[in-house]
C-alpha cells in the first residue's frame, strides 16, 4: 500500500508507505514519485508516512534507495518521516540508506507535528 501526493502551493511531497509492495508496485510507486515531483519546485520538502510500514528484506533496500536517490537529484530539501511512537524500528531501514544518499530526516509522531516542523523552517 502507497500514496504519493504533491502540494505546490506548499511545494511539499507526501508519501505515505505501508506494508511494501511486490516488485511491479515498488516500480509504480517510483513512477508516481517521479509524477508527483513534475509538479513542485526545486527545494521541495517531502513528509513519508512510514507509521505502518514494516522492516522488509535487503532487497528492498535497493528500491528506498533508488526512490531515495531520485528525490535528492530532483531537488528535495528537507525531509520528515512520521513513524510510530513504540513498537516500530522499521524507519532505521530508510534512515540507513539515507545517510548513504547523503541526507538526513528528521522523525515525527504525527502529520501535524510533521507540518510544524517544517512550516516552522519556512518561517
């Protein structure tokens, strides 16, 4: 389960990742992520839903850091993963290939937290 949104007024991706999907649907999911990129400016913000998502295999390592290194190269700045206060450990995967594509995010609790955080680096 994916869902990829743009927001030009905000110029801010959002993506929303739950259980990953098979190999064909991590392609779709790269195709929406490069349509939704179309839409926004250069220094973009980009908020991921990671609350559902569960830790996956190495292999899809190579699909976070394709769908990783794509955002980068199209100009995203800041970054903020929500992910789930207990229990969950599964966005160290993404924090791990991040820092080898060379960013780092920030972590929130919530949607609006993650809003705050970054309208606030706006202001």
């Amino acid at each position: 389960m994916f869902k990829v949104k743009a927001d030009k007024e905000k110029n801010r991706l959002y993506i929303t990742i739950g259980d990953m999907p098979e190999k064909n649907e991590r392609e779709l999911l790269i195709q929406e992520i490069e349509s939704k990129i179309q839409m926004l400016k250069k220094g973009f913000d980009c908020i991921t839903d990671l609350r559902e998502y569960q830790v996956q295999h190495d292999e899809s390592e190579t699909f976070i850091f394709r769908a990783q290194k794509r955002l980068v190269e199209a100009g995203m700045s800041n970054v903020v993963r929500i992910i789930k206060r207990f229990g969950s450990f599964a966005h160290f995967q993404f924090d791990k290939v991040s820092v080898t594509v060379g960013y780092h995010a920030k972590n929130a609790y919530s949607l609006e937290e993650a809003e705050a955080m970054l309208d606030a680096k706006k202001g």
